[in-house]
C-alpha cells in the first residue's frame, strides 16, 4: 500500500511535499530515541536532554497538525484516492505516539524508576531496546525501497519482541529489584513495547492490503504481493 502512496506523492497532487514532512516525523523520533538510548538504563539524562526531547516531540506533534490538516483539506476537495491519505492519516499518528513514548522513557526517573542493575534482566531489556531501534532505523529505507522481504523479517523479529517483553515482566516478578529498579523496569518494558507495536503498523504498510493496516499474517501478506 506504501507504493500506492508513494506515486501519488510523486504524481504533482496536493499532497507531493508530505512524503518529506513525515520523513521529517520518523527522523525526529529516531534523533529522540537515540538520544535516550545510551542513559535510560541507569537514569542519567540531564535536565538539558530532557529538555531538548520534549522539544522534539513538539516538533512532531505539529508535524502531524500540519499533515493531518492538508489531508483532510486533500479529501474535501477530491473525492480520487481517498484511501491512501488515509493510510497516511493513520501512519502519522503512530509517528506521533512513538514520540510520545519516546518522551515518556525519557521520564521514567521522574516517575520514580532507578538504575536496572547489570544481570539477565537488564541484558534482555537491552536486546528488546536493540530490536526496536534496529526496526526504527530501518523502517524509513524500507518504505522508499518496499523491500518487503526486508519488512517481513522485521516483523517477524518485532512481534517475537513482543511476546519477550511479557515474558520478561513475568520474570521480573521472581526477582529481588526494589521498588525503584522494579518501576524503571515495568515501565521501559512496557513503553518499548509499545514503541514496537507502533512500529509494526507502519511496517505492515509495506507488505499489507489497506483494509488489513496493522494486521499481518503472511497470507494475506504473499495475496497483496500478487
């Protein structure tokens, strides 16, 4: 479905610079992700990053304003491929809310959550966080390129993320973390979790028919490719 928009971003329509502008939206929350990345585990994010994260997350949300308005301005004028600005309408608001979780990682020490000490805990924390960064640096080429062989192994790797988060609260609950290492674990599992889900969706554009956005099952998957 992404190619179909693709074209018509490409085709002179209203809605040619848009591709650019949620491009802008993905490095955005990519800049913020990577900014949180080297410092959450332990909390030690300066009152300066902070700052400059929730910066960028209005810079997003007002990207998402902006394309939002020219879509519904795109659709009221002509009734021609009405469903592809709505794929773009949904795939911006996941762009948005993967700048809020960003922002909400970045707040996890002031919602009382400490430094997740070294062990198997923290190790696979680390691996879920990789996988959701290797997806977020990789979803953006994919789109351009529609390297569906390339999507597909992504979301196979993101839904198993997934499933591995649950399993490591369950773990959690074995363990002896205080409370404040406790929190900061539940709740960067969780937000992480939902980075990755969001990233599904988009990902699922490339390989999915419109009617199944974010639903993948390889079926239908190998019929939309047909």
């Amino acid at each position: 479905m992404w190619m179909e928009l693709f074209k018509l971003f490409q085709g002179g329509d209203s809605l040619a610079s848009l591709s650019s502008e949620f491009r802008k939206m993905l490095a955005l929350v990519e800049e913020m992700a990577d900014q949180v990345r080297p410092n959450i585990l332990d909390q030690q994010l300066t009152l300066e990053e902070k700052a400059r994260i929730r910066k960028m997350d209005v810079k997003v949300n007002k990207l998402e304003r902006q394309i939002r308005k020219r879509i519904i301005a795109h659709v009221t004028l002509s009734r021609d491929d009405v469903g592809y600005p709505l794929l773009l309408m949904s795939l911006v608001k996941d762009v948005e809310r993967m700048g809020d979780y960003i922002k909400n990682i970045s707040e996890v020490g002031e919602l009382g959550g400490g430094a997740i000490p070294e062990g198997p805990l923290r190790t696979e924390l680390e691996e879920i966080i990789g996988c959701a960064m290797e997806m977020m640096k990789a979803v953006g080429p994919i789109m351009d390129s529609q390297d569906r062989e390339r999507a597909h192994d992504l979301i196979l790797e993101g839904k198993d993320a997934g499933k591995r988060c649950d399993v490591l609260l369950v773990e959690l609950a074995k363990s002896d973390f205080n409370a404040a290492q406790t929190t900061a674990l539940v709740l960067l599992t969780r937000f992480y979790k939902r980075l990755g889900a969001h990233l599904l969706n988009i990902l699922t554009s490339v390989v999915m028919p419109l009617h199944k956005l974010d639903f993948y099952d390889e079926r239908s998957a190998a019929l939309a490719q047909e």
